[in-house]
C-alpha cells in the first residue's frame, strides 16, 4: 500500500560531509597553533571552536529527529487512512 521510505543520502554525499567537517576542523586546529598570541588567546579561541562544533552536532541532531519524527508520524497517517479506505465499501446497503 505505501512506499518504503528510500534513504535520503548515498554514500558519496556522507563520505563528503565527513571529510569536509575533518578538514575545515583540522585547518582551524593548525590556525589556532600558529597563530602569534599568547597562550590564554588560543585557548580561548580553542574553547570558541569546541563549543562551535558541539553546538553544531546537537543542532544536527535536533533537526534529524524532528525530520524522523515527521515522516513517522506521516506513515502512521498514511497506514490509518490506507485501512478505512481499504475497509469502506460504497455499496453496501445498511440494513
């Protein structure tokens, strides 16, 4: 009756999101090492990074669950109305 839900992203396109997030990561790192301050600047632009990139997974991870959430709910809907429709007979006379 419904579709199975197809996987949104290959392969290729995890693969590039990861090496993109460990290069653009890396770079950054090797910045802040070389970077010509003091000690107590780095570590304060280090701790910037890491509170960065936390807040960016758990971003990720709301959006993911409320997107799961949704096409969850919409199957349930979808699975409802597949049985009334399925049950419903148009010619039957109520006696």
């Amino acid at each position: 009756m419904t579709k199975p839900i197809q996987p949104t992203q290959t392969t290729a396109f995890y693969v590039q999101a990861v090496l993109s997030f460990a290069v653009s990561l890396s770079s950054v790192v090797i910045a802040l090492i070389y970077l010509p301050v003091q000690g107590w600047v780095r570590a304060f632009l280090g701790l910037g990074l890491l509170y960065v990139v936390t807040s960016t997974v758990t971003l990720c991870k709301v959006v993911r669950d409320r997107q799961e959430l949704s096409e969850v709910t919409n199957r349930v809907d979808q699975a409802r109305l597949d049985k009334l429709l399925a049950e419903h007979d148009p010619f039957k006379v109520n006696t």
